[in-house]
C-alpha cells in the first residue's frame, strides 16, 4: 500500500511539475476547521482584483463537472491560486490546476487538495 502511494505522489508531482506554475502540496493544514480558517493569513485579505480573480477560478471549477464535484475552492492574491479540498482521486486534483491555469491574470496555482484513501 504504501509503495502505491508513494507511485501515486510521484506521478502526481511529475503531472504538477509538467504544468508549469504549479505547486502541489501533499497533505492539509485545514483540520477541521471552515474553509476561509484554513486559508494563510496573506490570502484572507483580497483587494478587488483579487476577489475578482477567486471569482474567475471559482467559476471555472464550478462549470467543471470533474471538479464541481469534488467542491473545491479558490482564493487568489497577486495572481497565485490556492486551491483547497478533499478528493479520492488524483486525477481531480490535476485537472483543478488546469482548470485554474486557464483563468486569464492566473500566474501561479498552489494546490493544497487533501487525497483521501478512497476513489
């Protein structure tokens, strides 16, 4: 099992890496808190452009079915993309990145999707 999820991760990190402007973070910082706890300090506060930005990515992900689905959420600052989660399937949280990437003013996306175990 444990060689499976290392396998996982690394194809995972490739895809990320493959993406250019990605960043993947394996694991969460959120708990069991809300989502807007779970952000960083520096993405909590958004000027206009910034709000306009997590709208844009939002929209994106929520017109995907892949990723409606999964319920993930966004928050930009000065063109960086957080995205926050949970999925069974990394093939979600590849496709999340895209998504966002695709948002025109998106320069960078951080992926901080927790994996569960189950598909």
């Amino acid at each position: 099992m444990e060689a499976m999820r290392a396998a996982l991760l690394s194809g995972l990190l490739a895809i990320s890496l493959g993406l250019g402007g990605c960043a993947l973070v394996i694991g969460n910082e959120m708990g069991n808190t809300g989502w807007d706890e779970a952000y960083p300090a520096d993405f909590k506060e958004q000027s206009r452009s910034d709000r306009a930005m997590s709208q844009a990515v939002q929209a994106a992900l929520n017109r995907d079915a892949e990723t409606r689905r999964a319920g993930i959420r966004a928050r930009s600052r000065d063109g960086e993309v957080l995205l926050l989660g949970r999925t069974g399937d990394p093939d979600v949280v590849s496709h999340a990145l895209r998504v966002s990437l695709e948002v025109e003013g998106v320069e960078q996306v951080t992926s901080r999707i927790e994996l569960t175990g189950s598909r």
